[in-house]
C-alpha cells in the first residue's frame, strides 16, 4: 500500500505545469495532457490524466459542468481548463478522490465510484503510472513503452512517510 507522502510527491511533479490539450473521449471519459509537448499530431505531452470515472468541474465555486452532462456541454466546458496551470492538488487517500485546482479559479473533482476497475490514471511518458483501483488500491508503477506493451510492469517501492 502507497502511503499519502509517496502520493504527494508524485502529484507535486505536474503542480505549476500547464494543461496543454482536452480529449473528451466518450461520454464522461477525460484525457487531460500536461506539461511540455513531446509529439504534437498525435499529441503526447510529459504528462496525461485518463479520468474514467465521475467527475466535475466547478468555476469559482460554482458548478460549470459534469461528466453526466450532454457531452457537447460537458466537452466545450471542459475546455476552459486548456492553457491553464495546475496549482493545487488534493487527494483522499482512503477513497482516490482528487480535486485539482487550476489557477485559483476552476476545480477538477475526480470522484471514484465502485471497487472494480481502475477510476483514473497519471501516465508519465516515459511508462511511469499512478491508478487508484481497483480494489481502492493505490499503485505507482513503470510499464514498458506503450507500443508494443507486453504486460511487464515494474513495481515502485515507497518508504517516506506513514501508511495510509
């Protein structure tokens, strides 16, 4: 079990990066690309958030859109967040829930919802991952390149801080 520093350190690497691309993949599904471009066609940037569970946005405190929205609402709201820069993130340790917050304006609220499945993921480019779920398990991980995968990951060991 990840403990909560280990988590910290990990979500403090994309605080101050900017959100460079929003990809409404299917109803209510986020992939939020961060940091610098790597490759622009198709786009793959440092960092990418893949949300495939609830969530929300709110603009100065108030509710702009969520991911039960029509998804012509929910992707052109959505889109508010490109350019902006990520400046605080909070994380529930005991539930994966996160609320990333982009320039003291608008809030990203993930909200995981069951014990299956993973509920989101931080991808690294160079095949670091970070998932909550399933089994509301935290888990950092290095897969090999991403095409190609052939199942071999690679474990990342944790020892600051106190267990969650």
């Amino acid at each position: 079990m990840m403990n909560e520093l280990a988590i910290a350190e990990i979500f403090n690497q994309v605080i101050g990066l900017s959100c460079r691309r929003i990809l409404f993949a299917e109803p209510g599904i986020l992939v939020i690309f961060i940091g610098d471009i790597i490759q622009s066609d198709p786009i793959k940037t440092v960092w990418s958030l893949h949300i495939d569970c609830t969530w929300k946005i709110s603009e100065e405190g108030k509710l702009l859109v969520g991911s039960f929205d029509p998804p012509s609402e929910a992707n052109s709201n959505a889109q508010k967040l490109k350019a902006l820069t990520i400046s605080k993130i909070e994380f529930d340790s005991t539930l994966g829930d996160i609320c990333i917050t982009f320039e003291e304006i608008y809030k990203l609220y993930i909200f995981t919802y069951s014990r299956q499945d993973e509920h989101w993921q931080l991808r690294k480019s160079d095949g670091f991952r970070l998932t909550f779920g399933p089994d509301a398990e935290w888990t950092a991980q290095y897969h090999k390149a991403e095409r190609g995968f052939t199942g071999q990951r690679y474990d990342v060991q944790f020892s600051a801080g106190k267990d969650c």
